[in-house]
C-alpha cells in the first residue's frame, strides 16, 4: 500500500496507457464508420456527461464553477490545443494509417513536451535528452519505412499526409500536457478535464460550422455501431484517460508521466493483430520496443 501511494502518479499514467490503448482501437473503428469530425465533437459531448456525472457525485458540482478564472484560463486554452487541434489531426491520421502507426508516432508527445517546456519554462537538455530523442526517432523510422529491395530507395510504406497528421496530434497533446498542468495546479483532475472538454466543445461547435458539416454530425448519430465505438472511446478517453493523464501529471513529474504513457504502441499491438489483423513485422515491433526504450532513456 505504501508502494502504491508513493507511486501513485505512475499508476496513473499506466492506466492512462491502458485506457488510451482501448479508445484509439474504439475511435480508429468508429471514424471509419461515422467520419472523424463527427467522432470529435460526439466523443467530448459524450466525455462530458461521463463526467458530469461523476463530479457531481463525487464533489457535489455537476459543473466546474469553484474553478479559478486563471484555471478557467489555461486548462480552455489547453483544451483548444488538445483536443481541436491535436485531436482533429490524430483522428484523421486513424483513417490514413491506422491508430497501431499513430500511436507510435505520438511516442514523440514526450521529448516534445520537453521542448515546449525549454521554451516557456527555461529547461536545458542533456546529452541524455539528445540520445533519447535520437533512439526514439530511430524507433519510428524503422517501423514507418519499408526496407528497399535492391536497387530501390528507402520508401515510405505509410502515406506521408497520415504521418504529418499523426505528428501534429503528437505536438497539440505536448503543448496540452504543458499547458494543463500550468492552469491545473492543486484544482481536481476530473474538474479541470471539464474544463478543457468544455472549450473542446465550443472549438468543435465552431468549426463544424464553419465547415457546414452539422449534416454529417446529425447521420453519424443514427449510426449504431459507430455511436456505440464513439461512447466506448469516450469513457476510455475524455472521461478515465485525460483525467487520469492528470492526476499522473499532479502527481509525478511530466516527465516520467509521459514516458509510461508513452507505452501506448507496445500495448496497441496485439489488440490490432487480434481485432484488425493486422501483421506486425519485426522491424516494426523491434521499432516500437526502440522508440519506447528512447522516451525511457530521455527523461533519466
């Protein structure tokens, strides 16, 4: 018992691994069905009644109004960040190589974060950061490129729009991390998730009406199977992972949060070869084995 209170920021971002694992499977499956514009802006409104529930039971607030205007402040603005950029480009990059390939791209989140936090809070990286952000780019590249038949040139075997998006969700979900613990402090994970989640929704609510796509938001309700993906995905995701994503951060030092939760394409791959079928060769597994043990090594 006493381990586990000492440790108790890490097994959160282990479990955070775990529910990140489930609703990338459920959202991969669910923006193929209904689109992944619609999948956002359902998840969070899902997300947030998930949580809802769960605040007023237990703190007695259905809504976050004991939050502080500079917590109103920068968990909206890490929401915006997180969740309508960072999100919109992962889900997209699900429809165009998968979440299993995402995934290992997003083991770039933590030295990301690092960099973001060299430039708004003054942290200088060590020669270790530098190996570590060497080895975890030498993981990705062996499972995105495919090996050259003689006389051929290193190709790409994922589309190249997919790795961008999957690289700018990887980005939004770093400056988010960041910004969320800035505007959190001592204020309740599940709470200051509302928050974010709320200035999610207002994101979504106007770019869904900008891009004129209410249309495809109200079919993708009266789609059963793809509703069903979208809720799945949202208790695993808005509601368990983002919060327990930050009682790992209050708890434990972002770092060594994100590298556990960095976990995620390890644990992604039997799940895909089992429901997708999915073949994971040997450079790819060797890669993600590679990529994860260079997250490890950047945060010693």
């Amino acid at each position: 018992m006493i381990f586990f209170n000492h440790h108790f920021g890490e097994f959160a971002a282990l479990l955070t691994a775990v529910f990140w694992t489930i609703t990338s499977l459920a959202f991969e499956s669910a923006s193929h069905k209904i689109g992944s514009v619609a999948v956002n802006i359902l998840r969070l409104v899902i997300g947030f009644a998930f949580l809802s529930a769960f605040t007023l039971i237990r703190r007695g607030f259905l809504l976050p109004v004991d939050a502080s205007g500079e917590n109103w402040l920068w968990l909206s603005l890490s929401g915006l960040v997180g969740f309508v950029f960072g999100d919109l480009f992962l889900f997209k990059s699900y429809t165009m190589i998968g979440s299993r390939f995402s995934m290992l791209i997003m083991t770039l989140v933590p030295p990301i974060t690092a960099f973001f936090s060299f430039l708004i809070l003054g942290e200088r990286l060590t020669l270790f950061h530098y190996l570590g952000m060497t080895l975890t780019f030498t993981g990705i590249a062996m499972a995105i490129f495919s090996r050259p038949v003689k006389g051929e040139k290193l190709s790409l075997k994922l589309a190249p729009k997919g790795i961008l998006y999957a690289f700018g969700g990887a980005v939004g979900q770093a400056l988010g991390l960041v910004l969320s613990k800035f505007g959190m402090k001592n204020y309740d994970p599940f709470a200051a998730t509302q928050i974010r989640i709320i200035a999610g929704i207002m994101g979504y609510v106007l770019l869904v009406t900008l891009l004129s796509r209410w249309g495809n938001v109200r079919i993708a309700t009266r789609h059963k199977s793809g509703i069903m993906l979208t809720s799945l995905g949202a208790f695993f995701g808005p509601f368990l992972g983002v919060s327990f994503s930050l009682i790992a951060v209050k708890y434990t030092e972002a770092g060594i949060a994100s590298t556990i939760m960095a976990l995620v394409p390890v644990f992604i791959i039997i799940p895909a070869v089992i429901l997708f079928k999915q073949k994971v060769t040997f450079p790819e597994l060797v890669g993600a084995i590679v990529s994860v043990g260079g997250v490890a090594l950047f945060f010693l």
